[in-house]
C-alpha cells in the first residue's frame, strides 16, 4: 500500500487554492506550508510547536483555514511551517498540506487498511 494524496481546496478571507494534500495517519496536527498561508492572507497567531515521525521539530504559527474537497468541508485551526514541506527529510514534493487525524477526525473521514 502506498501513500494517499488527494486534491484539497484551501480557503481563507474569500481566497482559495487548490492544491495536493498528504494523508498522514501519523501525524496528530494539520500543517500547511507558509506558501499556501501566504497566498491566502490569514491572520497568523500562536507558536505551533510539533515533532516529525522522524524527530525533527516543526515550529510556525498557526491559522484558521476551510480546507474541502468533493465530500467534505472542515473549518479548523492548522500549522503553519514550511519545516515538513521544504526539508531534506521530505520526499512530498509538490505537496502543500498534511492532512493528520485531527482533520480526519472533525470530517469523520475512517481510513480502513483491511483490504
């Protein structure tokens, strides 16, 4: 089995982007890179503050983003770093969000690995 990327929309102050995310089981927290936050004006605040699967530390701010696709639409708090994005320990290219199970869990999204 491999990784699962699916087509997201980013919003925020009436901008939006569309954009690939990663699905990140490991991962507790949402991030999206300073690129996407840039582009879409959000009010950065707070320090984020996280871990890597790989122990490197994660530090930002964080955001209040809309982030959708076909079935879902979830407005919620997210990192902001371009640690997990732009890192020789990250082979995501082109990827802008990491979707971890914060996310999953407020869009009631299940992952099932059974088959």
């Amino acid at each position: 089995m491999g990784r699962i990327y699916r087509p997201i929309i980013v919003s925020a102050n009436g901008c939006e982007k569309l954009t690939v995310a990663f699905i990140d089981s490991g991962a507790d927290e949402t991030v999206i890179s300073k690129e996407v936050a840039k582009e879409l004006r959000v009010k950065l605040y707070g320090v984020y503050r996280s871990y890597s699967a790989t122990n490197h530390i994660i530090e930002g701010n964080f955001a209040e983003v809309t982030l959708k696709d076909d079935n879902v639409k979830v407005t919620m708090e997210v990192g902001v770093s371009d640690i997990p994005f732009k890192s020789d320990y990250s082979d995501e290219e082109g990827v802008e969000v990491i979707l971890g199970v914060d996310f999953l869990q407020e869009a009631g999204i299940k992952l099932d690995f059974s088959k």
